[in-house]
C-alpha cells in the first residue's frame, strides 16, 4: 500500500492526538485512537490505559517525540517515530497502523525497540 502525503499527515495527528491523551490520562481519548481489534483486545479504555502505562512509560509519558520516515514492516504501514523515554532513554516505537473502512487510520499495535536496531 502506498502512503500518500495526506495519509501520512493523517497517521502523524493520529498518534500525536493519542500521545497528546495519554499526557492528560484520557483513557477514553487515548483509546479511541486504537484498532477495533486492540480495543476488543482490551475491553475497555482503563484497561488499555494501565497496559500502557505499565508497559510503556516511553510512550505514556515521553520527554521528546520526532517522527520518522512512514515504512512498511511485514507488510504493515508503519510510523517509527524517535521517543525519549521519562528516564532518558532513546527508543524507537514502531506504531503499526490500520486504514479503516472510513479511511481514517487507527492504531494497531506498537513495539518499542533500542535506537541501535535496525528496522527491515
């Protein structure tokens, strides 16, 4: 699939939108922003919200946020972007994205992996 300037801008304000939740513990919001299949995967927003913030503190409370160049890993768009985390840490979440029937995008799932890795 090829991802067109207004998909990527789309993508960007989706996981900005959903960052952007989490730093005022909006459960609801934040959650919105995920695929149908990770909501059913968490029942609800609190859930989701405590899986995050448990799992991953770099993207529940980032100190730097920098977006990467759009790619596709097995087969899946994906937005890496640069976070650094509450404890100075660089990663890189890798957020895997979803184009809906409406063709507004969600997220599908995220990886956090060490700066150093490659991505394939």
């Amino acid at each position: 699939m090829i991802v067109n300037d207004r998909d990527s801008i789309a993508i960007r304000t989706v996981i900005e939108s959903q960052l952007a939740a989490f730093q005022q513990d909006d459960a609801e919001a934040a959650f919105a922003f995920a695929s149908p299949a990770i909501q059913e995967q968490f029942q609800s927003a609190e859930n989701f919200l405590r899986m995050v913030m448990l799992n991953y503190p770099a993207v529940y409370r980032p100190r730097s946020v920098f977006f990467e160049k759009i790619t596709t890993v097995q087969d899946n768009i994906t937005q890496p972007v640069l976070l650094l985390s509450p404890h100075g840490v660089p990663l890189r979440a890798l957020y895997f994205m979803e184009k809906q029937p409406d063709d507004t995008w969600r997220i599908n799932g995220c990886i956090l992996v060490s700066v150093e890795a490659e991505i394939i």
